[in-house]
C-alpha cells in the first residue's frame, strides 16, 4: 500500500484526486500524525511539497526517507519531497533570486523508468537542489534547473523539483512510480 504524507502544499488535494482517479490504494497522513513505527506496513511513500519550513516535519520526512532506503521501499518526493530527500542524503538547496512558478519543460537526460521524451510540468517553488549527494543522480532538467528529476542510484526512488499532481504529463509520472 502506498502512503502519502501531506507536508501541507496546496497541490495535495490534486494528488490525492488522482490516486483516487486511478483506484490506487493508499492511504494519507500528515508528518504529525504519522506513526513512525507503522512504516513497515507500506511498500511505497509519496512526500508531498509543503507550506512552510518546519524543522519537525524536516525530521519525520527524513524518517521516512532513510526507512524508504534500507527497507528497499519505492519513495516519490514532490517538490519539497525532492528537496528533503537530497538535504537528507548530505546535499543542499539554496534560495532562488526569483520564485518559479508556471509551466516548464522538462528534458530526459539519463535513461529511467518514469518517462523518456520531452515533458511539460508545473513549477511553484522557492528553493531548489544546488548540489546533489553521491547516491542521488539528475536524470532530467529544465532551462532554468540542472535537478528537475532526480533518482537514488539502483532504487526506485525519485524526487521532482516541480509538481507532477498539476499536469498531465507530470500525472503520467506519477502514474509509472504506482505501477511499479
């Protein structure tokens, strides 16, 4: 079963439409709510992007992350997800000069499971990846960011710097980490 954690982004909803949309079986929390010991119960995590920075919910989020890693479980961060899942691993973020916000293309750079072609995203975001660690790999970028899609080397675990819930395309990704 898969368990989406609601970090608070005004996109969720779209999400969750989606996976409804598509009779997945999931279930959703927020980071408060979360039972940390009730991991092991799911086989794949979706990090949904989130309002505001919180140092709690930093921490839960990692959790899942390094549980999502040694447990050989599917991970799919959005937005903030992606961002997490690099801080957690030893990369960094910083702060754009200009919030991104509309649509994006987005172009596949290394051969990966979730898409192959050309693809059009929604971007709202603030901060992005600067600097990947050693078990993270860019797979996909856009004119304005090196890291659209990222993969930890050998797992079925991904992040996008934009919001896949908000364009057919970006669904389509979604839609392939489920089936997997």
């Amino acid at each position: 079963m898969l368990l989406v954690i609601d970090n608070g982004s005004i996109y969720t909803p779209n999400l969750i439409e989606f996976l409804k949309e598509k009779n997945f079986l999931f279930k959703k929390t927020s980071p408060f709510e979360l039972e940390i010991d009730s991991l092991g119960k799911y086989d794949s995590f979706i990090l949904s992007g989130r309002r505001k920075n919180e140092k709690k919910i930093n921490q839960i989020n990692s959790k899942v992350i390094l549980h999502s890693i040694q447990n050989n479980k599917k991970l799919f961060g959005i937005c903030y997800g992606a961002e997490i899942l690099a801080l957690t691993l030893g990369g960094t973020i910083r702060k754009l000069k200009t919030y991104q916000k509309g649509h994006e293309e987005i172009f596949t750079q290394k051969e990966n499971i979730l898409t192959t072609k050309k693809i059009m995203v929604f971007e709202s975001h603030g901060y992005e990846i600067s600097k990947l660690p050693k078990f993270l790999t860019s797979i996909a970028y856009s004119k304005n960011c090196e890291k659209e899609i990222i993969q930890y080397n050998g797992k079925f675990i991904f992040g996008t710097q934009f919001h896949p819930e908000m364009t057919h395309d970006g669904k389509d990704l979604i839609y392939q980490f489920c089936l997997l």
